[in-house]
C-alpha cells in the first residue's frame, strides 16, 4: 500500500497525496522517527566517501527514512558524484516534493502548524526556506497537541506538529518517558 501512496506523491506531490503517504509511514510497525544510522552521511560526503554514504543510505532508507528531504538531498550529492546524474535529478525531485509537501501541510502558526515525520525534517524545512533557529522547545498546545516551537534568529516563530511522531515513540518507551532529543544545543 505504501508503495501505492508513494508512486502517486511522486507523480503528483501535493498536500493530499504527501497527507496520504505520511499517514501510511506513519503506521507502518517499527518506526523510529529518533533513529540515527545516518549520522555518518555528512562526514562521508565531506570526505568524498560517496560510495560508502549511498551503501549506508541504501540500509537503512527503508522504511525510516523514506520521507527525510535531507536524505534524499545526501543521495543527490552521491548519486551525482557518482555519475548517476539521473538518479540524482530524481532525488533532488524527491526531497523538494518532500518540503514541499511539509510546506503545505500548514502555515507555521500554532494554530496550524507543519507536520513533519522526523524532528530533523523541521530543521530542513527550515534550510530550505533559508531560515535560522536560535532555540527550540517541546510545548503542549491547549488541545493536547505536542508542538515544536522553533524561535529564530530574527525572533519569529514557527510551529511542527510532533504529536504522532512523539506518540510512536512515548508508546515504544512505555508511556510517559519519551524525552524528544534536542536538535538545538
């Protein structure tokens, strides 16, 4: 089924169709939306180790990070430096249909905040958007929602909605004693 809904994202990106995916990634059993065996991708790509990136990538992209924009971004620099100038264009087009589809999902306000899968996709957006956070901090909306709120460095602030990411995990710890990691320090 999943593949089903990302097919159509691909082929038509828009808020229903990303809606859709992200639903089904969503409930696929075994997310971790806190995972990190891509940590290393930035320091191999830094090191012109593109092979080694697009193997660690290739392990572990399915299914938690399917729907990260920088991982498709990461698989862009090494498909590229790797000649595969098409598979390259295609993540590119992956990723910006990703921020995209995150784009559409809200307009930042607390009100009617991003969605996101991951906390890193927060931090995308915004790289994307050309914006700068200064400080980060898990909040409880009135309605029981758990939002990020990111405070830039020009004193704006947007609004990510982390509830059923945050729920997945609260319910993989027990309950009660999921603390998000801070992306900020």
């Amino acid at each position: 089924m999943i593949g089903e809904l990302l097919e159509t994202f691909l082929q038509n990106p828009g808020r229903g169709s990303f809606l859709a995916l992200r639903s089904a990634w969503l409930e696929l059993p075994d997310i971790d939306p806190y995972t990190r065996e891509l940590d290393e991708v930035p320091e191999m790509i830094m090191g012109e180790r593109y092979g080694d990136a697009l193997n660690l990538i290739r392990k572990h992209i399915s299914p938690q990070y399917l729907l990260n924009p920088r991982t498709h971004m990461h698989l862009a620099m090494c498909r590229e430096n790797t000649g595969d100038e098409s598979g390259a264009k295609f993540e590119r087009y992956f990723a910006f249909s990703l921020l995209d589809g995150i784009k559409s999902t809200g307009d930042g306000s607390e009100d009617r905040p991003f969605l996101v899968t991951r906390t890193s996709d927060e931090y995308d957006y915004l790289m994307a958007e050309g914006i700068r956070p200064a400080e980060q901090a898990l909040i409880k909306a009135d309605d029981g929602r758990k939002l990020d709120q990111m405070t830039m460095e020009d004193g704006r602030v947007l609004y990510f909605d982390v509830t059923e990411i945050y729920n997945i995990m609260d319910r993989k710890f027990g309950g009660g004693s999921f603390e998000e990691p801070s992306g900020l320090s």
